[in-house]
C-alpha cells in the first residue's frame, strides 16, 4: 500500500464549533492554528506523485495528558488534511484512532484504492 505518516508536537487541539457572525462561519484561532501545523507536518512527507482521487485509511494516535473527545481530535486532523493528502475528507473510509499518555500527535495515512 502507498502511505505516508507524521508527527506534530505539542498537545492535540480537537476541534472546537464553529462561531457565526453575520452568517459566516468562523473557525475559532486555536483550531486554525493547530490545523496549519499538522498541514505543515504532512507536506513535509507527502511522497511525491500522491494521489489526491483515491480512497484512505487513517491511523492517528494522540498523546495527551488530556482527554479531548476522541472525534473531534480526527475532525480536525482530517480537515487540516483537505488539500494536501485529499481533496475532501468525504474520501476517508477508515479512521482509527488512540489515545495515549504525552504531547504530540502521530498521523498515518494510506491509499485504500
């Protein structure tokens, strides 16, 4: 299978709700900011020639002293990937995901198709 993974220190931020202002949706700062960091991450080892049409397998495994819910930890991973490993998130098939003890969190993604 082609894949790829990587890692980005400091504590994992779970996505937080949108604010609306004026009919807008807004993403709170801390969100915004995390989701660049953990698109930095992946950039820096996407293999050259990666698909961005296929189907995908996520692994993410989240080390926090914390314990954020776990679904909002993939949102905003998969969100931060849209563009870079995917064109949209509606094309992981396959999340899984832990939680252990640290600060930092590590990605996998893999082409199912």
């Amino acid at each position: 299978m082609i894949g790829f993974g990587f890692t980005v220190p400091g504590r994992p931020v779970p996505w937080q709700r949108t604010a609306s202002y004026h009919g807008r949706r807004i993403t709170p700062t801390k969100t915004r900011d995390y989701q660049k960091r953990v698109g930095f991450a992946a950039l820096a080892f996407l293999p050259k020639g990666w698909p961005l049409d296929a189907r995908y397998s996520v692994e993410i495994f989240a080390k926090t002293t914390r314990r954020p819910d776990l679904d909002n930890i993939a949102k905003t991973v998969c969100d931060a990937l849209n563009g870079i490993a995917w064109k949209d998130d509606r094309q992981v098939d396959r999340i899984y995901i832990e939680r252990h003890a640290g600060e930092s969190i590590e990605v996998s993604v893999e082409v199912l198709s």
